[in-house]
C-alpha cells in the first residue's frame, strides 16, 4: 500500500505524522518512508540510521551539435516548452526550461540535438533497525522538482517489494511536484490547521485530491488553535477526519529539537494509532 501525507499549504504538520506514522508502523509492519519535498526534505532530522546509498541523479537534455544543425526550425517549433530558441544561425538551449520529453531530438533530420544527461539532484538511502527513509535533494538553481520526485519514485519502487507499506512525504500546495507525489498513491491523508488559512487550502487539496479520483482522510494538526471551520467543512463535504493531533507547546519544543512525538507524548501517539487503524482498516476494505 502506499499513502501520501499531503497538505495545501507548507507549515501544516505534513512531516510531523509522516515520520510519527512510519514509527509507529514500524513497530508491526515493513515500512519506506519517501520524502518527496526534494526541494526541502527534513524527514532525515527525526531519523537516526545509517547511510546505504548515494546516487546522483539525472534529467537529459538536448545539445546542439553546431556542425550537423541546418537550421530548419524543426526543433524550437516542436518544443512545448519553449526551451530552444533560433537566432538567426544559431540554436539556444534553456535547460532550466526542458521537460526531457526527446520531442525536439527524436524529430531532428540531422540528429544535431543528441540528448545529454545533467544533474538535478542527490538520493540518499539511509536505513536503520526500525524501516528505511529514502530522501532525495533538488540540486541548488535547479528549476523542476517533478522528474527528481519521479525517479525517487522510481527508486522506491525498484527496490521494495509490494509486502513493504510505503509513505511519501509529499510536497505542499496543489501544483505539479504535489501532483506528481500524489497521482499513482493508494490512499492520500490531508493534513490542515484549524485556522482561516488552513481551511482554504484544504479546500484546494480536497479539489485536487478529488480530481484525480483519490480515496482521502483529513487529519487536523495543532487542535485547538483556531476555530471548528475545518469540522463544518468535512462534515458538510462528507470527509472523514480521522485524527486531531493538539496544540502541546511542549510537543514544538521536542519537534525543534528533531525529537519524534509518540515517543513523549500519550496524547500524540493516541492520535497515530486512529489514523493507523483508520489505515488498516481502508486497506482491508479496498482489498490491498
């Protein structure tokens, strides 16, 4: 199975249950935790284990081969992403701005744009007595998150067999790197605040979350802060919350510190253990 923590907005609480969760899960079951927030992944600061692997990462991108180019065109008026320009004589290349989508190489007459590979970021696999964290690191400048989340992916795949319960970390907000986190996840829990901002990005999560036709939960962090919109909108959308995580002071202080809840807090850990069994109790249901 696999479970994306997700939110509308950063600051919610996303890495807080991910690296709660995948402890307590732990304890029972086989378990990856992905951080999938490549461009600021913190999930390595609650954990404690030992470095597997290091793998630079990669995107291909088109290099103009002077001598073969004829300066047909072909490729800038095939590119979607406006990533190669003509001027005059010669052809500009913008990696920041490719897709690697081959598009402009594969059509090329003359094969003047063979496709090279480029850095955009760092995989890290640690692993420790408990589960594993696989977390990858967005090289500095670089402009796309999505194929570095994809290859991360990619990785988790290859390398955990379907018995293992894996948990992405997923970025905040609704655009692509999000998408990307979320879009082939068994089942996605949202993570809100109790708070006016909270509430209106939940509500683009849940659209999102709906328009791609995903099973999802609500959990509310910080319980107790703000007001009960957040319960009025799940209940008059039908959304099932399934844990609410309080407002401890205490509990910010431990996390500062890169200290994991459950293990400080009766209350906390009470909270993982609903969204755990809500959990086991989805994937009984759907049959995985």
């Amino acid at each position: 199975m696999k479970i994306a923590i997700a939110s509308g907005k950063g600051g919610t609480g996303k890495t807080t249950v991910a690296t709660n969760l995948a402890s307590f899960f732990s304890d029972s079951s086989k378990i990856v935790l992905a951080d999938l927030d490549v461009e600021e992944p913190n999930s390595k600061l609650f954990f404690t284990g030992d470095l597997q692997l290091k793998e630079n990462k990669f995107k291909y991108i088109p290099n103009w081969d002077k001598e073969k180019c004829v300066i047909c065109n072909v490729c800038s008026s095939s590119c979607n992403f406006h990533a190669i320009i003509r001027l005059s004589t010669e052809i500009l290349v913008f990696p920041e701005l490719c897709h690697s989508c081959y598009a402009c190489s594969e059509l090329c007459p003359k094969e003047a744009l063979p496709m090279v590979p480029s850095q955009i970021g760092i995989l890290n696999h640690y692993k420790n007595s408990k589960y594993d964290l696989v977390e990858s690191r967005l090289q500095i400048g670089e402009e796309q998150a999505v194929p570095l989340i994809a290859q991360t992916k990619q990785y988790v795949e290859k390398h955990f067999k379907n018995d293992v319960l894996k948990i992405f970390d997923s970025p905040p907000g609704t655009s692509c790197p999000a998408i990307e986190s979320i879009k082939d996840v068994d089942f996605v829990i949202l993570v809100s605040e109790p708070t006016p901002f909270g509430l209106n990005d939940l509500k683009l999560a849940v659209e999102t979350v709906r328009e791609l036709e995903k099973d999802f939960a609500v959990v509310i962090n910080r319980f107790g802060i703000g007001n009960e919109q957040i319960m009025n909108f799940c209940a008059n959308e039908d959304i099932d919350i399934i844990a609410k995580i309080p407002h401890i002071r205490e509990a910010a202080v431990s996390y500062s510190k890169g200290e994991l809840l459950i293990d400080k807090f009766p209350e906390l850990r009470t909270e993982i253990e609903l969204i755990s069994e809500y959990i086991f109790s989805y994937k009984e249901r759907a049959g995985l």
